[in-house]
C-alpha cells in the first residue's frame, strides 16, 4: 500500500511479528480486512508504527483458509478490531480473550457478512434483539443500573451499564455501536470525489480530519502533489475544528462541574469560531472545502485572523479564571487516571494518550499537509486524570492559534487544486492528528477506478475502548466528569 | 477564587436578539440549499444529477413534464451541483430555513399550492399555550445534528427565552425530535420512546439523514430516516440544520413563525 512498508505475512508468523514489533518499541495502529476479489476470500491487514518519522508497516496476511491467531493477547488494542473483523467481514480469530460481537448487535443476521462484496448493497440486516453477554457479577450488595441508549439532555445515543455497591463503581461496561450506520459500506460503489462527501459525514465534530485523511489516501494512490497554498489552508481548517472542539470541550466540562458561568463562556467562544468557520468555508462544520487534489476553491482569510486574536485574548482570561477556581480544578484532579502503560496498551489516542506521558503526534510524527513546515508545539502531560487531559487540550487550543497565526501570516500564493485520477485497483492509505487523535483512511480502488474498500479508524474508536479502564473502582459522582474529559464522539466509534 | 457571576455581567448581553426585528442570526456566510432554475438547464444535460450523492436530483418521471425532480428532503447541502452545473441552473444560496410541515413541500414545484397545509393541526397553540418541551432521539446521526442542537442552549442562542426545553422523560415531551437515519438497532428504542409520549404529541424529522436517509440511509444497517415509520408533523432537511434554522422550525410548529418554504423553494 502507498505511503507504507509493506509485506506479506503468514497467518502462522502473525504473533511472531507482532511480538517482535512491540519488543522494538512499536505500536499496532489498527488492522481491518476487504475482499481483493469479489466472491474471494477476506485479506487481512495490519497496521503499526514502528517509531516517529520512520514510515509505517503494513502486514498483508492471506489466511487462504488457515486458522487466523488473536493477536490480543500480545497487543490488547488489537481486540476490538478483530471482533469487528469477525463481525462485518466473516473471520474467526483464535484464542480471542473476548469472543463476543462488538459492532453488530446480538440479533442482527446476515447470511454473508455484510462487508463481504457479494453482500447486496441495499439489503438491510435481520434483526431481532437477542440477549447479550455481561460480566457474571453477583451479589446481594451489587447493584445494576442500565443507562440509555435514550439519555437525557441532547446525547448521542449509548447504554452504558454500571455495577455499583452505593457510591462505588465495581465495573462499567458501555454498550455502543448503536448508532453504526455501516459507513465503510457506503463508501463501496462510489466515485473517489463523492467519497470526500461522505468522509466528511462520518463524524461532523471531525469532517475536515476524515475528509483531510480520505483525500491523502487518494492522493497517495495518485502520486498527486497538492499545491502548497492549498496544504497550507489544509493546515487552516483542521486548526480551526481542533479550535472550535476543544472550546466545546473546556464548556462541556464546566457543566459537569456545575460551573455554569465558565461553561456559557466555552460555549460562546465555541459558537463563535463555528460562525467564522461559516465566513471561511459555508459551512459551521468546514465541510465541503476538501477535495483529492487539494481545494474545491480559494479560501478567503480575510478578518480571519483580527477575529482569531480578540478570541486569543478572551480565552487566556477564561483559562486563567478556570485555573483559580478551585471548586471546579478539585473535580478534575486524580479524577478517571489512565495510566500510561494501559494508555499504550489498550490504543489511547490524542490529547487522552498525550495526558498519560505518551508522546505522540501524527502532525509531527508524521507529517502532512503543510506541517512539516508548520509543526505546532505538542503538549504533553504525566497525570493522566481529568485536570491532565482538560490541560492538554488548553495547551492545545494555544498551539492550534499560534499554528494559524504562521499560516496567515506566511500563507503561499498559488492555486489549491492539482488532478488527482487514482489508478485502478490502487489502494493508498491517509491519516490526520483529529481533534480526538489519530485518525487513519485506507482506500482501495476497483479495477473500474471507483472505491472498493474503505477503511476507518477513528480516534474515538481507540478512546472508547480505553475508558471502561479508568471508571472501574471509581464512583458514580465524578463518572460524568470523567466522561466529559475524554472528549469522546460516538459517531466516529460506531460508523 | 474568580468572581464568575460578576465576569458574567461583565461580559454583556451575548444572546441575539433574532428572531426579533433586526436580531442577528448569526449564520452570516453560511450556505443553505442551492436554488434551482430549471428554465436554464441544457436538455439531456446530467452533470448534476451525477454529483449529487444523496440522489437528491434525479431525471424526472416523463409525466412531471420537468426535465428533472430536485427533492430537498435529500440534499446534504454539499455544493457540488453548484460546481457541477455547466449553465447556472443551481446557484449557491443561503436559504436554510427549510422547515416545512408536509413533504412534498421540500420538491421543487412549478406551482406553490394552496395554504390550507400551513395549518399544523390547529391545536398546538390551545393546547400548549407558547412554550414546548422536547424530547431528542438520536437515531444514528453523525453528530452534527447534536453539535447545533447543544448550540441551542449556548449564550447567543439561548434557546429557554423562547419557552422550548428540551426534558428528558418522553412521559414530559410534546415534541419527539429524531436525528439520524434510523439504524437498526435505535429502532426499537426511538419507537418505545415515542410509545411512551402522552398524546397529543408532535414529531420532527431534523436534519436531512432523519427526513430522508441522506447519505448513510439504505445498506444493511440503517432505514429512509423517519419515513414510513411514524407520523412526522414538521421536516427540516440540513447537513446538519443550523441552529437558526432549527429555532425557526421549532417556532414554526407552535404556529409562531410562517413556513417560508413551498414548492422546494423560498417565498418571495
């Protein structure tokens, strides 16, 4: 695949390998299956990074009906995408730690899994809600409270189950992918510039990183070189969504701790950069601006960045006063700690990893757009609560305006869009540092030059699965604060 | 310890004053449906209906006579018929206040038809007087649709001044508000919630995913959005609906602003 180091690996060398790449030093990125040909047997694919700067390694594993070994066992994080494997494309891992399903619900069948290209498109899953396995928890003092998928206030929809003695939470298990909507699967079929569409629709709160890490792929695939003014303003946008999230976040945050006033502060300052992105693109949410190839049009930058610096200087004395409320700091410190080797086991991403010591960033580590000459200042804290991971993302936010600052100010002249015809049966993979963290597309093309097979990982995919560690033995009045402080998105996981 | 209720009234009024008389609604910039000519299409001509994704163009039966059928109820306001079209039949607008209470309205008519339709059911003012409570599903949305609905309680839209809350029992709810296309597995809980809605009791299908399918509707885990599964008393296709335009939706159900949309297009 372009953009990586690829070979072939045998099903019997698998665990070996994977072995071998953590013993290094590396990290498994994600790992997915497709069908290279229709009516065929599934391929599997691995991903992991051996280190910052060096290109990643991507393993091609062909079962040709042998017994596929879990690699969980050796890379925990790997977990979650062999059971989607088994669920969406019909493979059976060894020695699984958890053989249940995880994307498909109990009750849903297909007679061919649904990823499976002979699978009709239009066709719609059976379903019939089945029972489902939970930890065997019993007790006379335990108690269980079922939560959701319907919440209260505005919510993306999730159960979430808690086993709790009083206060106490002895375990906590989220039931997601209520909301998957099979996206990959819509991907298929498509043309390669209808697919940037779509990628921006995957997750609104991250449309220019999806979109960002689509295009790339393509790009890669093509061997097309983007206009540096459009890198550039590439850089722009995927800044002023990291801005406008993380202004959420910090709001968000304060109404868990019932900081009301501190709380319609982020919220505002939020609104106010989504309406500066409506001036900058149309859209609050910075969609339909991308495009393989670089840009569908110019952007104008103008007022940008007066605006921006009345907004840096709001937000410094936001944070300040944040910073000296103790009503609020005391919510946050020692609450939800991830440490930093289950954070590297179990694939946290972003601000969540870079709030546990793991110093990892996809804008510096691996560079793209025009990062390399724009790299922002990562920020890195040791604690891994609350307070650390609202610490990162404040940082973040001054990093992201200093980011923009250097682009308007030393923004190229140029056009912003090159060709970009990816060849048939090419395949090409993308990535972006998204708000949430690490954000990967691989993107296979038919032999008639329209999508095959898209893959997403999405950093909350990764966050989602980390969580459940940090709530365990925790009690029930910090669980919203805890939640909030990770940032998670439940479209980005479900799909 | 910072003096946050002082930093409040220090920081001023945020909130606009729109809906009222010269208030800001804050969507300067942003782009709503395209409009659509068709006196200026090529014949035979495709371009658009090749670009749009959600297929919310198409070739229009032989005997609407119109040389194409633009439903609104699909359009995810990507641009790209705009970019696509070789003859200025679409042109970029900002009209995105597309609340309307039946859905052929959102299909671009030659003629506009008569008003009897704007009436809701005549009763939404006697009953509840002006203020509503909502109750939100999300049935499988992306998270814009959430994003600006949360925006609704932000300080410049403050959504209480106009009397709407959203509550969290569906036992309180007037109005049951879905997002999404509707998966399958947030089937059954979108219908138990509507179930457990006391009469009388209003729906609204927000966002283009919920009134259509959009485009994550079809394929093997999700259904057409709202359609053919409950009564809908007010569509409101966006990608995803501003939070303007979701206030003037909402206002337009308690029979407090007018439907500006028929026929697929904005009144003049």
């Amino acid at each position: 695949m372009n953009g990586t180091l690829m070979h072939d690996v045998g099903a019997g060398e698998l665990a070996a390998t994977c072995e071998k790449m953590l013993r290094d030093g590396g990290r498994m990125q994600m790992a997915y299956a497709w069908f290279p040909e229709p009516g065929g047997p599934a391929e599997l694919r691995y991903l992991a990074a051996p280190g910052a700067r060096q290109p990643f390694a991507l393993w091609r594993c062909r079962p040709n009906g042998a017994v596929v070994p879990s690699l969980a066992s050796f890379s925990p994080l790997l977990g979650w995408y062999e059971r989607e494997m088994a669920d969406l494309c019909g493979v059976n891992f060894e020695g699984h730690p958890e053989p249940y399903p995880l994307v498909l619900h109990e009750g849903a069948q297909a007679a061919i899994p649904p990823l499976d290209p002979r699978y009709p498109r239009a066709q719609a899953l059976v379903f019939q809600s089945a029972p489902w396995r939970l930890p065997e928890i019993e007790s006379r003092d335990v108690q269980l409270l079922p939560f959701g998928p319907v919440r209260a206030d505005v919510f993306e929809s999730a159960q979430f189950l808690f086993f709790y003695i009083g206060e106490g939470i002895l375990h906590f298990h989220p039931r997601l992918f209520f909301k998957h909507r099979g996206m990959e699967q819509r991907f298929a079929g498509l043309t390669p510039e209808s697919g940037t569409v779509l990628a921006e629709r995957v997750s609104a709160v991250g449309s220019v990183a999806h979109a960002l890490a689509y295009c790339q792929a393509l790009e890669t695939a093509a061997d097309c070189v983007v206009p540096l003014r459009a890198r550039w303003l590439r850089v722009l946008l995927a800044e002023m969504e990291r801005l406008y999230n993380h202004l959420h976040y910090l709001g968000h945050l304060c109404h868990t701790t019932t900081l009301k006033v501190g709380e319609a502060e982020g919220k505002l300052l939020e609104e106010r950069v989504k309406q500066m992105n409506a001036g900058l693109t149309g859209s609050r949410f910075l969609r339909g601006a991308l495009v393989p190839g670089g840009l569908r049009r110019d952007l104008n930058t103008a007022g940008l960045g007066a605006a921006l610096e009345t907004l840096a200087g709001e937000f410094t004395d936001y944070v300040d006063k944040l910073e000296r409320t103790n009503s609020h700091l005391d919510r946050l410190i020692t609450t939800g700690v991830l440490t930093r080797k289950t954070a590297f086991d179990q694939g946290a991403a972003g601000p969540v990893e870079r709030a546990s010591g793991l110093d990892r960033d996809m804008r510096r580590d691996h560079p793209y757009a025009a990062y390399d000459e724009v790299a922002p200042v990562v920020a890195l804290r040791e604690k891994g609560d609350a307070y650390a991971r609202a610490q990162v993302r404040v940082a973040e936010v001054e990093a992201s305006l200093d980011v923009i600052r250097r682009v308007l100010s030393g923004l190229p002249e140029g056009g912003v869009r090159a060709p970009c015809v990816a060849p048939a049966s090419s395949e090409g993979l993308g990535w972006s540092e998204s708000p949430r963290g690490s954000l990967y597309y691989a993107v296979h093309i038919d032999a008639s030059g329209r999508l095959a097979r898209v893959k997403i990982k999405s950093p909350s995919f990764s966050n989602w699965r980390v969580f459940p560690f940090t709530v365990h033995d925790s009690n029930m009045m910090d669980y919203a604060i805890n939640e909030a402080s990770f940032g998670l998105t439940i479209a980005g996981c479900d799909r | 310890m910072p003096l946050w209720t002082l930093f409040g009234l220090r920081r001023g009024r945020a909130t606009t004053t729109w809906p009222g008389p010269g208030g800001d609604d804050g969507q300067a910039g942003v782009l709503g449906m395209p409009r659509f000519d068709p006196a200026r299409c090529a014949p035979d001509c495709r371009a658009c209906v090749d670009a749009c994704l959600p297929g919310a163009i198409a070739p229009a039966p032989k005997e609407e006579g119109a040389h194409l059928r633009v439903d609104y109820g699909r359009c995810i306001t990507c641009q790209l018929c705009v970019e696509a079209c070789p003859t200025g039949a679409f042109t970029p607008s900002n009209d995105w206040a597309f609340g309307v209470r039946r859905r052929e309205d959102l299909v671009w008519a030659e003629a506009t038809t008569s008003d009897a339709a704007q009436q809701l059911k005549g009763t939404i003012r006697a009953v509840f007087g002006r203020s509503l409570h909502v109750r939100h599903v999300d049935a499988g949305s992306c998270n814009g649709c959430e994003s600006e609905l949360q925006a609704l309680n932000n300080p410049f839209y403050n959504l209480h001044r106009l009397g709407v809350f959203f509550t969290p029992s569906p036992r309180f709810a007037d109005l049951l508000l879905v997002t999404g296309p509707v998966t399958y597995a947030m089937r059954e809980p979108l219908l138990e919630t509507y179930g457990a809605m006391p009469e009388p009791r209003w729906v609204m299908a927000a966002g283009t995913c919920a009134v259509s399918g959009g485009v994550s509707g079809g394929g093997y885990a999700c259904a057409q959005g709202l359609e053919g599964l409950m009564p809908v008393d007010v569509y409101l296709p966006g990608c995803p609906p501003n939070p303007a335009a979701l206030i003037h939706a909402l206002l337009m159900l308690l029979e407090r602003a007018a439907q500006h949309v028929q026929g697929g297009r904005l009144g003049d």
